[in-house]
C-alpha cells in the first residue's frame, strides 16, 4: 500500500520533470528558430558594398544638417545639382564629393585629375554649373562640422 502510494508519486514527479524538460526544448527551439530566421532576413538586405555606402552617406549627411539632401545621394539639393547627379555619381558614390571641401579652383582641379587619369568625359557646358553648384555647398568654409569662428568677443580681466 505505501509502496503503491510512493511509485505514484514518483511517476508524478518524473511526468513533471519530463514535461518540463520538455517546454525547455521547446523554446530553445523557438528562440534558435527566431535568431536562425533574423540573421536570414539581415543578410539578404545587406547586399554588402551597397549597405555599407549608406551608412557612409547616412553618417556624412549629418555634416550637412540643415540642408535639404537628396534621399538617394545625400547631396545637397541646389542650383545645378540634378547635373552633378547625372555625371558625378557614375564610377563613384556621392560620398567622395560630399566628404570632401575645396574652392572653386580645387574643384576644377580635381576634375581636371579626373579627366586626364580617370576617363571622365569632357564636360561642356556643364562645368561651370557643377562648379557653381560645388563652390557653393562644398568649400572649404561650408564645413559644418566645426563651429564658425567667434566674432565680438568681449574679453574680461580674471581677478
Ligand atoms: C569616369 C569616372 C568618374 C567620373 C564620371 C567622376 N569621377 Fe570622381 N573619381 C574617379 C576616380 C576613379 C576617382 C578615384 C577614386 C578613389 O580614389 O577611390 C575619383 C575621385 C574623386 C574625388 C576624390 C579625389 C581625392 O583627391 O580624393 C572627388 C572629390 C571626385 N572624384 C569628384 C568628382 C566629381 C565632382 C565628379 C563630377 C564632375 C566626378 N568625380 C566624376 C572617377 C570619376
């Protein structure tokens, strides 16, 4: 009769600690399933150079806050700036013209280096607009990373 009494409560308890072995394996099941199915889903958006690029632009955009930018390049929206799209975006990304800051002359010079080394096209027309447009929103003291100097200041004496 005791004995009965104990096997009984044996089998309770081995029933319960199986069940509970149980739903363990089954949520780690889930929480692998999950994770398996998130880094699945990551990779396949992370068509590698391109996600890399944007969060390059996405970071450089911040030096440029307070101007509207083009979604897709993250240039500043301006005067010429549909022709600087169309022949500054082909063999590179936005980025070297947006982390870079030059005078007009620098400019012209840089796509004059361009032009005798790098196969880019003569540009006709163009080039004063692109040069406008890059001289405006891209010299040197347009940097907006850095505060502009102060002016006025009013010195006092330490005591
Ligand atoms: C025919 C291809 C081509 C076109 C079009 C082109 N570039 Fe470039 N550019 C290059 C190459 C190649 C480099 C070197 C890239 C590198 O160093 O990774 C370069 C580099 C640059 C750099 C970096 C220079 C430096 O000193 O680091 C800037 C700025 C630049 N280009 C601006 C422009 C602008 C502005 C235009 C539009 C007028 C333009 N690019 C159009 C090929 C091109």
């Amino acid at each position: 009769m005791q004995d009965e009494k104990n096997q009984s409560k044996y089998m309770q308890l081995k029933n319960r600690i199986l069940a509970f072995i149980a739903l363990i394996l089954v949520l780690s099941l889930g929480l692998f399933l999950i994770t398996w199915i998130q880094s699945d889903s990551d990779s396949s958006k992370d068509s590698g150079k391109e996600a890399a690029e944007l969060t390059e632009l996405d970071s450089l955009a911040i030096s440029q806050e307070g101007k509207d930018l083009d979604p897709e390049t993250q240039l500043v929206l301006g005067n010429g700036f549909e022709i600087v799209k169309g022949n500054c975006t082909n063999c590179h990304s936005s980025a070297l013209i947006i982390q870079n800051r030059f005078t007009r002359e620098g400019w012209k010079a840089k796509i004059e280096w361009m032009q005798e080394t790098q196969g880019l096209w003569p540009l006709g027309e163009s080039e004063d607009v692109i040069l406008d447009y890059l001289a405006e929103h891209y010299a040197p003291e347009a940097y907006v990373g850095r505060r502009a100097p102060l002016k006025d200041i009013e010195w006092y004496e330490l005591d």
